[in-house]
C-alpha cells in the first residue's frame, strides 16, 4: 500500500529520528527505548528475526502504531500523534495491496488523486514513476495480468509516485522466489542511487538484502537495537556474538585470553590449543573468558598460522565450495574452502588455520543460534 498525504507537506529531504520510543501491547512491550538515525538520502535497513521490532519500528514511522513513549521525527518535524496521511510518505508491503479492479497506471495515481492533484501533474507522476520501474510498457493491464515481481515494482511506483521524502519497505521482497527476488535487489539499488532525497527504511529478515542494499544496518533482537553500522563494519568487526551470527554466518568459540603480544595480538586458548589474535571488544586481561569470532571462508584446510586440529564430522557440496564441519575440542567449526576435488572422508583428522587479522573477539556469551528466516512481522 502507498500512504499518500496532502499536498501541503513539505517534501524536502528529511531524514527519521527515533528518540527512545518504546511500543507496548498492553503489559508486552514490542519496541524498547529505540534510539535511531536515518539520515537523510541513506537507506537503513532494520535487520533481525521475527518478533524483534523491527516491523514495529517502521510502524511506527508510518503513523499505523502510536509509542507509549518516545518521539518520532521526520527531518525536524515531530510527528509522533499526526495521522499517516499528513507525514508525506510512502509505504511498500510484501502483500503489494494492490487494488484488483484497477489497471495499474490507476494504482499509482491512486495516491495522487487522494491528494487531490491536478490532473495533468498526475498523468506525467505516474509516467515517471512507471518508467523509474520499469512498468511503463504494462500501464493498462490488471494486477491478476502481472507476474509477482511486477506487482511489486508497481507497488513501488505508486509509493515513489507523491514523491515521499521518507520511504518505508516492509519485508518487500519476501514473497518472491529467488530469482524474481534478485532482480528486484538491482532493481531497489538502482532506484537508491536514482532517488539520493529519499530516506529509506528498509525492514528485513535477510541478511543478504541487507548487506545488499544498505548504507548502514540496525539489527534487532527483542524489541532492542542490539548494533548499528555499516554493513562492512557488521561483518568485518562486529561487536556482538548476536550480530556475528545474524550478520553473516560466523564460528563463535569460547577462549581464555593470555598476555598481549609486542605486535599487538592477543593470546587465546581454545582447550589446549594456544592462539594468537587480534584484539576487539572483549575485556584483555589474561584469564578472562571471551567469544572469538572468524567467518567460515576465512578458514583454510592445512596447517598455517593458528593451526587447529580436529575431526571432519560431516562434508557438505556447495558447487563452488566444500563446508567442511570439524569437531575440535568439543566445538564444531565451520570451514567454506573451495571444491576439493577430494574431500576429506568422516572422521579423518585433519588440520585448519586462519590469520590472526582474520578473527574477532567479542565478550564472552553464550554462542547463539542465528535465525535464518521466515515470515512473520518482528
């Protein structure tokens, strides 16, 4: 659906401020002290599993749920108690909500013409939005004529269509199989760096779309920011065993930390195995317990630096890849190497390494499990 507003708001560049807003369902609290910047033209993608708040927090920019606390801003207006018609933004679903007794050129100009725009400002909005889709040519057909994708770029068209200085897209991607949804990941890209005035809110369960789309990513998890940054920031050095697992597969591995070396390493023993790595956002002083964090493609078969010894406890094909997961000290590693053309068999001993640059340590935490998906609202 697209929420349209009166002709009279302000389309300047804006960006969303949230200032500690918290949501509640009765004694349930969904959303908990949320401080959030968007900035403006950035795309931010709020990224956690089902039931985080992230839904809820777009939600809340859109108007549909009012806080029980806290403020929303979009640029330097408060508009935590104006009703969504008066915030001038636009809203995309994953259900589409396109009305079905309407052709699609009538579906984007359905906004418009609640604005009460002119009608020749809305043939030539609904030209430009249609053509900054790719949907021109099917202006005159139904939605039940359209493939699941191009619903969804017509969904899209008739939120750019009030030209919205805030958009909000809401798990827009998830009811598309995979190679529809990977088009439309090119296709948002392009329309982001085509629209640099437009603030995106951009809510996911996907990883890939988020490290994908985004300038920056807020992952949730019950109903609390929990990290925020860049995606390369996220997966590089994250700050979390929850955003090492989320963001990204990741090895977490409980060690004890040792002496800090000249060279700016940090000694880890996983069991009896000694380590040497760099340092993150665990405490440094030997003996501490902390997580230490390493991707699997980061791993290599063999012996090098940080040699690890273990048993090969299952091989797993992946066309251009080998996981190889090794049991190691009562831990089961996950190592992506490239296609062997012969793996090792189960229960081999073999060795792995990886760079010291290559790991993380995080404080220490219980090592969660990573949700990897599924539909829902968070």
């Amino acid at each position: 659906m697209s929420v349209a507003a009166p002709a009279a708001v302000d389309t300047r560049p804006a960006g969303i401020r949230f200032d500690q807003v918290s949501v509640a369902y009765g004694k349930h609290t969904v959303l908990d002290g949320l401080d959030l910047t968007v900035e403006p033209g950035e795309l931010m993608a709020l990224l956690g599993p089902s039931g985080s708040g992230k839904t809820t927090a777009l939600r809340a920019v859109a108007g549909f749920v009012r806080p029980v606390s806290g403020r929303v801003f979009l640029g330097d207006r408060d508009v935590t108690a104006l009703p969504p018609h008066r915030r001038g933004i636009g809203m995309v679903v994953q259900g589409y909500a396109l009305f079905p007794h309407m052709r699609v050129a009538d579906n984007v100009a359905f906004g418009l013409k609640a604005r009460k725009s002119p009608r020749r400002e809305i043939a030539e909005r609904v030209a430009e939005a249609l053509e900054m889709t790719g949907m021109a040519a099917y202006a005159r057909r139904y939605p039940r004529e359209l493939s699941g994708g191009q619903q969804q770029r017509v969904a899209i068209a008739r939120a750019l269509a009030i030209r919205p200085s805030v958009l909000l897209l809401d798990e827009p991607l998830s009811a598309l199989d995979a190679r529809l949804r990977s088009g439309m990941l090119a296709e948002l890209a392009r329309l982001h760096r085509e629209l640099p005035d437009v603030s995106i809110l951009y809510v996911t369960h996907d990883q890939i779309e988020a490290l994908t789309l985004a300038d920056r990513i807020a992952v949730m998890d019950h109903a609390r920011l929990q990290d925020c940054g860049t995606p390369q920031e996220l997966y590089r050095r994250p700050r979390t065993a929850f955003t090492a697992s989320f963001v990204g597969n990741a090895n977490l591995l409980p060690v004890t930390l040792g002496e800090e070396g000249p060279d700016g390493t940090v000694g880890a023993a996983l069991g009896a195995t000694r380590l040497r790595v760099h340092g993150g956002g665990a405490p440094a002083s030997p003996g501490a317990t902390a997580t230490l964090c390493v991707r699997p493609h980061l791993v290599g078969l063999g012996p090098g630096p940080n040699t690890l010894r273990g048993t090969v406890a299952e091989v797993q094909w992946r066309g251009a890849t080998h996981r190889l997961l090794v049991d190691i000290a009562g831990i089961r590693l996950k190592a992506d190497v490239r296609e062997l053309r012969t793996p090792p068999a189960l229960g081999a001993e073999v060795e792995l390494h990886f760079a010291a640059e290559d790991a993380v340590l995080l404080p220490a935490t219980a090592a969660p499990e990573a949700v990897p998906g599924g539909g829902g609202h968070g």
